[in-house]
C-alpha cells in the first residue's frame, strides 16, 4: 500500500518527540514510583486495621482515609506557589521529609493499641502528614515535568506521571498485604519511615529547574481556568476515592479473594490505559476525550455494584481504572491550557484540589452511605456522581468549539 512520504515523515516526528518526552520524564516517573510505594503499602490494610484491629466504624475508616485528601486540599495551593518560587526538585524533597514523618508517626500510634480513640488520633495526624507529603510531591513532579516537555504535552505529562503513581498504587497493594500479613502494621509504618529517605538519594543527582523567583503569581486568573475543569475533576474521582477505601473491605465482606485483587485490577488497567493512551488528550482534546472516558467509569463502578463474584467486579474495576485513567489528564488539559504560562506549578496545585476535595469529603461520605445502607451502595453513589461529569464536559467541549469558531 503506498504511503505518502510527508504522512510518514509526520508519523517519525510524532514518534521521536514521544520517545524524548518519555526519556525527559523517566527520572522524574521513578522518583514519584518509588515514593508512592509508601502509598500504596497502606491502601488495602489501613481499612483492616482500623476497621478489624482497633474495632472502629466504616465511617472511621472513611475518615482515615480521608484525612490524607483533606491535608491534600489544604497544602496544595502552598505546594503550587513553592514549586514555582523555589523550584521543582525542592518541592520534591520537602515532600519526601514529611512523608519519613508521617512514618514515625504511624510507629507511634501502635504504642496506644489499648486506647482505639488515642491511637487513631495519632495516625490520623500521621495520614496528613502523609497528606501534605503527597501533595509536594506529585505538584513538583508535574511542574518538573511541564518544564521538560513543554505545556503542549501537559496531557502526557499528567498521565505518565500519574501512570508512575498508580503503578506504585498497584504494585504496593500486595506488597503491603505481604508485609500486614508478615509484621503486622509495624512493618507497614517501619516501610512508610525509610523509603521515602531511599528516594531522596534518587533526587539529589538530578537537575534542577529554574524557579519563577520575582514573578506574583496570578491566583485569581488561575483559580478562574482550573475551575470547571477542576469540578468534573471531583465528581468523576469520588470513584476512585470508593476504590481505595472500600474495594478490600468489600473484598473480605463477599470472601473475594485477595482483598486486594479490585484495586489491583483498577490501578493496572490504569497504567496500561495511560502508557498506551496517554498522549491522546493533547491530540485529540482533553474535553472530548474525558467526556468518553467518564462514561466508561461510571459502567465499570456500576459493575462493581452489581457483581455477584469476584470475576464480574475485577472486570468492573478494570473498566474504572481504563475510564478515569484519562479523564484527570483529560480535564488537566482543560486546566493547564487556559492557565498563566508563569503558574504552570500554582494551576497543577489549584487543579489538584478538586481532587483532594472529592476524595477529602466524599470518603468520609461514603462510608456513612456504606454503614447504612451497605458497602456496595458506596460504589452506587460514586456511579451517580460520575455521571454528573459529563455535562461538565460537554460544557468544556462547547467552549472549546467555540473559541475555536472566533480564532478562525
């Protein structure tokens, strides 16, 4: 079949540029792999232990596992300005100390076992922490990133990283089931303590990036592009937030076992989904494509819901990881286009909110839906609010067309 040698020299130069943004990254991707490991170590044993070891509520669970959102939502404004004003690389390493911290703070609450209430208060302070840690952490990578690559290619930027994240996610949730079943949450905590500080001797050899030192922020202007972007953000990750704090209790509830296996299936077809994928916003359009994804995420949280075994929920979780796999970067898009080119860190920090405020709220939220009407009405509920993203991206694919219409 004969080929057009302007089409295959177009196919070369996409590819080329691919593989260097790949290479740009790769750093970058492992720091926040291996930092998101302490993560994913906690995932699917958090809920057991406080849930089985300490006997406390579902809606306890939710609220520990919300409290690292809620640091999130709080911190992450304060992570945009700083990586933009000190620097990527610095915003990485704060990120990393805090999470050590937040480790001894994990130690620390198995000294009070024999007062549930004391010990949940301490690893509550432990998980904000953790909060706070994360969001330093994966702000500095993204800005780091849109450096590298440029803001053309935010949408490949958001998913690769957020690929190493989730890849972290998914290979944590066994190894923490491991080390819980190994050394109880001690192992867990004495994990959440040294790895971060292995991290760092990744980070120190690297280049930093130039700060923005001298140049005020424009928070207003910021706050006004990420916004709608932000919001379709949060009604589609309320699912995400029913993964991470419901699937293994669902899983022991229903004897499916592993009690890891749905965040598994959901944080691998994720990666899969974003390397293959990723770039596919930046080419096609953030709004449009999240728009298709967000309707595959809401099946899949259906699926899960109506799952009568455990091979009918993996499936369901698959499909949520392959859907919301491109509609964060798909909407971030959205954000990172329409934000000041000096803010690039303050629009990441700003966009990621909406996220730490799904996740921050919907939680805790969801775990009085579950000790009322049962676990699986938590994946229902996350099903409904995902579907109320699609006129958000409707809304978003509008104005792009029409923007469009008045350039031209």
């Amino acid at each position: 079949m004969y080929r057009n040698p302007e089409d295959e020299l177009v196919l070369f130069r996409r590819a080329t540029a691919q593989n260097r943004s790949f290479a740009a990254l790769m750093p970058i991707m492992a720091v926040v792999l291996i930092a998101f490991l302490i993560i994913g170590l906690a995932l699917p044993v958090l809920p057991l232990h406080v849930h089985q070891g300490l006997g406390l509520s579902t809606f306890v669970v939710g609220l520990i596992t919300g409290s690292q959102f809620g640091a999130s939502l709080l911190s992450r404004i304060w992570a945009g300005h700083y990586a933009d004003r000190s620097g990527a690389k610095r915003a990485v390493v704060a990120g990393l100390t805090a999470a050590t911290a937040s480790g001894l703070l994990y130690l620390l609450s198995l000294h009070f076992l024999e007062a549930p209430w004391l010990s949940v208060t301490v690893l509550l302070l432990g998980r904000a922490l953790l909060g706070a840690a994360e969001s330093f952490i994966i702000t500095g990578a993204a800005t780091w990133g849109l450096f590298l690559v440029g803001s053309e290619n935010a949408g490949r930027v958001i998913a690769w990283i957020g690929m190493a994240m989730f890849a972290a996610l998914a290979l944590g949730a066994p190894l923490g089931t491991l080390l819980y079943a190994v050394g109880g949450f001690a192992a867990v905590a004495v994990a959440t303590t040294l790895i971060p500080l292995l991290t760092g001797l990744l980070v120190v050899p690297l280049s930093a990036v130039p700060s923005q030192r001298g140049i005020k922020p424009a928070l207003l202007k910021t706050v006004r592009a990420v916004w709608m972007p932000g919001l379709g953000s949060a009604l589609s990750s309320v699912g995400f937030g029913a993964i991470i704090g419901f699937s293994s209790l669902l899983s022991a509830e229903r004897d499916w076992n592993p009690v890891w296996l749905l965040f598994t299936a959901f944080a691998v077809s994720l990666v899969v989904a974003r390397l293959v994928l990723g770039h596919v916003p930046d080419k096609l359009g953030g709004a449009r494509v999240a728009l298709v994804c967000v309707i595959i995420q809401a099946a899949g949280l259906a699926l899960i819901w109506a799952a009568s075994g455990r091979s009918l929920a993996a499936v369901g979780a698959a499909l949520t990881g392959a859907g919301y796999s491109l509609v964060y970067p798909g909407l971030g898009v959205e954000a990172v286009r329409h934000a000041p080119a000096e803010s690039h860190g303050l629009a990441m920090g700003a966009y990621t909110v909406f996220l730490d405020l799904a996740l921050g709220l919907g939680s805790p939220a969801l775990g009085l839906i579950a000790s009322s009407a049962g676990l699986g009405s938590a994946f229902l509920a996350s099903t409904l609010l995902a579907l109320c993203a699609v006129p958000v991206a409707i809304c978003l694919l509008t104005q792009r067309r029409e923007q469009c219409l008045m350039s031209s």
